[in-house]
C-alpha cells in the first residue's frame, strides 16, 4: 500500500503492508524507526503510474499543442478527439470538408511536427516522433 505524506514541499513515500492483516496490533507507547524516505515529485509520479498502471506519454500534450497550433482554432474547434498511439497521430475532426482538407496536407503537418520536435529536444534530431496522422 501506498501513502504520500507532505510535509515542507518534499513528499515521502511509506509503505506498511502490515497494518492491513488480521492480527495487527497498534502499539502506542513503543515506536521503531520510521520506514518514511523522501522522494522527488518525478519519482513520487512514476510510483503512482506503475501502480495503477496508467499508460502516459509525456510528448502527447506537447503534439496536441503543437497541432492546435500548425492548425489554427478552427480545426481546433472543430476537432473532437486527437491522440497519439505508438507513432500514429489519430484526430477526429466534425465536418467531412475539414477532413478532406487536413488528409490533404497531413504529410506536411507530420513532418512540421517532427520538425518542431527535432529543434526542441535532441533525441529527436535523427527519429521522427510521427510517422503519421488518422484523419476520421
């Protein structure tokens, strides 16, 4: 089990799997060394999504931003579901003229992105983050 306790901007992370079984008894007056440690936010997050086994990619927000941005906020208005799944951009987009149009220019907008992606991190200056965009 899994507490997170804050405590002057430093989380700790205590695990007392104990506590939960038939015969424990509290005692009050004798106290053992505490079983607390101290953990960065990123370790504290990633405790949390390997325990509830939540699948996240941290670039989706940045290639949802990025696309609402190529697109402008008519697209944006008009698109009622984006994600990313692997390398594949997926958008579901509401007007079948909208659609036509973003199929038509979705291989410039996949490597604008790459391209974006490429200037602001490193790792992705010789791989594409997408290799390419659903339109439905």
């Amino acid at each position: 089990m899994l507490f997170l306790f804050v405590k002057n901007t430093t989380f700790a992370a205590l695990n007392i799997p104990t506590m939960y079984k038939k015969n424990y008894k509290w005692q009050e007056k004798q106290r053992g060394p505490s079983v607390a440690r101290e953990a960065s936010v990123k370790e504290v997050f990633s405790m949390l999504i390997n325990e509830y086994n939540i699948e996240f990619d941290p670039f989706e927000y940045e290639i949802k931003e990025v696309w609402k941005e190529l697109t402008g906020t008519l697209t944006d208005r008009l698109t009622r579901r984006i994600y990313v799944q692997g390398a594949i951009l997926y958008v579901f987009v509401s007007s079948p003229a909208l659609k036509h149009e973003l199929m038509m220019v979705r291989g410039e907008l996949c490597e604008k992105i790459n391209q974006r992606f490429a200037e602001k991190y490193r790792q992705f200056q010789k791989r594409k983050i997408l290799n390419n965009i659903i339109i439905k």
